[in-house]
C-alpha cells in the first residue's frame, strides 16, 4: 500500500491550508486553551518540542508522550469539528472521493483481522467508537453477519447514516457516555486517541461498558514509530487541533493498565512508514540525514519494502494497535 492509496496528496495538503486558517480563527483567544498534565501518565513535567500552527507541543519527561500543551477544551473542540471549513471539506473532499479505495486498503483488511483475533472469543455485541460512515461496521457485519453492532458516534449526520445502515446508535461522543454499563462485548476505537482533550476518559468509560473479560482494540499514531521519529514537527500527521495526542507503545500500555485493562497484545502493523518519509524527501519539505538520503535515492523497490516490513514487525511502525482486556 502507499500513500496516494487512502489520500490524494493535493488534496490533503489543501485540507492541512484549511486546518491551519480555521486554528487561526477558532483559537485566536490563546487565554482560552487550557493547560495539562501529561495525557497519558499524569505527570506534570515535559520538555519543549515545537510550535505547530499556533500549538506548543512537549514530551512528557516520564512516559515520553508527545502531546499538545496547552491545548482546546473538550467544547471548543467540538465546535471545530461541527463548524470549521476544514471539518466540512475533509468529509466532502478528502474522505468521500477516496472512500472505497479506503473500503478496499483500510476497513475489509481491518474487519478480516478483528473477526481473526475474536474468533476464540465469546463475542456477540460488537461496539465501534467514532464509527463515523459505518465503514468498518459495514465490513464487519459481511465477515460475521450474526453479531449485533452499535455505532458510537456524536455527529448528528454520522449517526443518521449509521442508522439508515440498520445498525444500533448510541449518538453521543464517548466522553459523554456514563449511563451505559457491561453492554458490550467488544469495543473498537480506530484513530480516534489522537483528537481527545482527554483519552483517560475513553478509557475510563470504554471499562464501563464493556463486560468482563471484554476486550477493547485500540488504533492510534505512535510518537516513537519510524516517520514520525524521522519527520518529527514536518510530520503531516502532526496538525492541531485534529492530533494533540501521541502515545507510545510504553505509555499506552500503563495508561490503559492504570485504567482496568490488561494489555494483551501491542503491534505496529504500518505500511507506510517509508512510503511517507520519501514522499516528504521528494517534495522538499525537509532534508534528511544522508543514510536516508542515500537509502531513498539508491535502494531498489524490494528493499524498501523489506525495510518496511521489518520496521512493522519489531515494533517501530508510527501506526501502533493494541488489544487489551477489561480485569
């Protein structure tokens, strides 16, 4: 798989114009943003990294997350996503035009490997959070038609799409949630860790509704992966105020612990590591150390494949999943 596979490159780079203009805008009151503690371990201490757009970012001392500090509240976060142009033009000029091309290269390998890992389970209501068009859901119910799945998602146009699907509906964003406990038996949460003011709480209230030993697989950025060690702030993945969060294998792990999970598996199963370093060589956006240089000139399309798949394997892919289990 490669980049241009799940996004067109012009057309994301106008999306990230568009996020940067609409930050300038909804988050011109700096007095507004509110300072944290680290988002995964709690601890107050963190170096400096970089300015983004307008957003500090720092690397907690402790657990080495890279997270956004100072950074939105939950409801002026909200209000971007609902109103903003880039908000709009993600769904209607990034997302839709490469929808099934995403449906073929994300969502039904995604759906094969999730039927694989609860095929020894006792799984029978399947929980999706931040669902939005049902993608995934959609895959799902193909693979293992018998479950009933429910879509957790807060967008009233999200949900209502979900809904004409036939699927169950809880329309609230997870930190809202707080009524509904051990209704489900699996729990899933693509991509979705990176845009939280506050991931404890996804995991605080995915425990809640999960039964025991219910399982919850969590997708995410991680900060220590190979692009985005390479790339750091040139990293396209890095835009406030979409990802303020990025965890790593370790930092994950105890946040999830610290919250009532076991932690069964971590894997960094990416694919476009090399891919996305390259594509930022070619278009300029920084210079590499020479190795990488060289290796991006000079290796054949075999070798980067193998370097690819090496990174995935041991464990230094940016794109990390984690499969835990409620105690």
């Amino acid at each position: 798989m490669k980049e241009s596979d799940i996004r067109n490159k012009e057309t994301f780079d106008r999306y990230l114009e568009l996020v940067g203009e609409d930050c300038r805008f909804f988050f011109k009151d700096k007095k507004r943003l509110k300072t944290v503690v680290c988002i995964s371990c709690g601890s107050p201490r963190f170096k400096f990294q970089f300015e983004k757009t307008g957003f500090t970012y720092v690397l907690c001392d402790d657990c080495s997350t890279l997270y956004a500090n100072p950074r939105p509240s939950s409801e002026d976060l909200l209000a971007f996503y609902k109103t903003s142009k880039s908000a709009r033009f993600w769904i209607n000029d990034f997302f839709l035009p490469m929808i099934e091309s995403r449906r073929e290269k994300i969502f039904k390998p995604r759906a094969k490997l999730v039927a694989q890992k609860i095929s020894t389970r006792k799984i029978s209501v399947l929980g999706d959070i931040g669902s939005g068009f049902g993608l995934f859901l959609d895959e799902m119910k193909k693979v293992l038609p018998e479950m009933k799945y429910v879509a957790v998602e807060p967008s009233p146009d999200m949900s209502k799409i979900c809904k004409n699907k036939g699927f169950d509906v809880i329309d609230k964003a997870i930190e809202d949630i707080n009524e509904i406990d051990e209704r489900f038996d699996f729990l899933s949460a693509f991509e979705l860790l990176e845009h939280l003011y506050e991931p404890q709480v996804l995991f605080r209230n995915a425990h809640k509704m999960l039964k025991s030993p219910g399982l919850l697989l969590v997708t995410t950025l991680n900060c220590e992966g190979f692009d985005m060690q390479v790339l750091w702030e040139h990293s396209k993945n890095i835009y406030p105020p979409q990802h303020i969060n990025f965890f790593n294998p370790r930092s994950l792990k105890k946040a999830l612990e610290s919250n009532g999970f076991y932690v069964e598996e971590i894997t960094t199963p990416g694919r476009l590591d090399w891919n996305i370093v390259e594509n930022a060589v070619k278009d300029g956006i920084f210079q590499p150390e020479r190795p990488w240089l060289n290796f991006s000139k000079n290796a054949d399309q075999r070798t980067k494949e193998d370097f690819q798949i090496f990174l995935a394997d041991h464990g230094l892919s940016s794109h990390m999943m984690v499969l835990a289990s409620k105690k």
